[in-house]
C-alpha cells in the first residue's frame, strides 16, 4: 500500500468522482529487516513532509510538487519476525531527488544500515521509482568472554603400589 495522494473533481449532481495521482513514489525493498524497526528517510534538498498546495482546476494535470528544504520520515515496523524482507513504498511529490540518506534502526535505536542516495531521481506526477535492494546486516554479536584455563589434570602412575599422583 503505497497511499500515493490523489485528488479527484465532483460536480454537483455528478454520480462518481474520477481520482487523479497527483504524485509518485519512491520503493525501498528491503532484505533482512530486523523486528520491531523504523526505516528513516531524510531528505536535504527537496523536502517530502508539509502542505503542498495543488490548483483543483486542473484535475488529472495538476501536481504536488516538492518544495526545497529539508525533512524527515520515519516508519515505524511492528513485525515481530526478524529477517523479514519487505518493501517501503514512500509517496512523494513531484521533483528530483538526491543527497537523501536512508537508515534502518533496531527496536534499541542502533543503527543497522545507513545509505547516502546521491545519484538524482526524478519522480514525475504517476511515477514508481524502484530503488536497488537493501539488505540489512545481521546484528554483531559480541564474543563471550574465554573460560578460564581449568586446572590442570593430574596424570597418574598405575604400576606402583602406593600410586604416585604428580601434578604438572
């Protein structure tokens, strides 16, 4: 579900309305994703959070362009599965994108992928831009500490009487 905004024009006295995307949308599929996460999108030049004004006039032409500026989306995934693939869709405005980053955080906030998308995108008004896939590395897991050395094992001598225990 991409929820790509649409406007549409009812006339009075109309029996059905006409929905026209006014947007696009950029799709990270995902590889990997850990449970309980949040994908970040930032943008830098082109924002894609706020109020844009779109001319009701001009249905099936009329688009939501981005302004410049910078902004920040985060979606939040409720999955209690680790390692799940998945796509985000994201609905943008109108524009050309670049100089975005990408971060996919743990439930503890930990970072565990980030990307600085500096190529330029253009995302026009019915447009779906598939971006290559992530995947998201396994968590590092810290080594257990070593066990200590154990006492060293005595070694016994069988062919004398009294057996002699001699310890190395």
């Amino acid at each position: 579900v991409s929820n790509v905004p649409m406007v549409a024009a009812f006339a009075e006295g109309a029996k059905h309305m006409s929905f026209k995307q006014i947007g696009g949308v950029i799709r990270f599929p995902v590889k990997n994703m850990p449970a309980q996460a949040t994908f970040v999108l930032t943008t830098t030049e082109s924002a894609i959070t706020g109020a844009y004004p779109v001319d009701l006039t001009k249905v099936g032409e009329t688009e939501m362009v981005s302004v410049e500026g910078a902004s920040v989306l985060t979606i939040n995934y409720s999955s209690e599965t680790e390692g799940d693939n998945v796509e985000f869709s994201v609905p943008v405005p109108t524009g050309v994108y670049k100089n975005y980053t990408v971060q996919i955080k743990d439930q503890e906030g930990e970072v565990r992928f980030e990307k600085v998308y500096e190529a330029e995108n253009k995302v026009e008004r019915r447009y779906l831009v598939n971006m290559s896939e992530i995947e998201v590395p396994a968590p590092v897991v810290p080594e257990p500490e070593p066990e200590p050395d154990p006492l060293p094992t005595p070694t016994v001598w069988p062919y004398f009487v009294d057996a002699r225990v001699i310890v190395p």
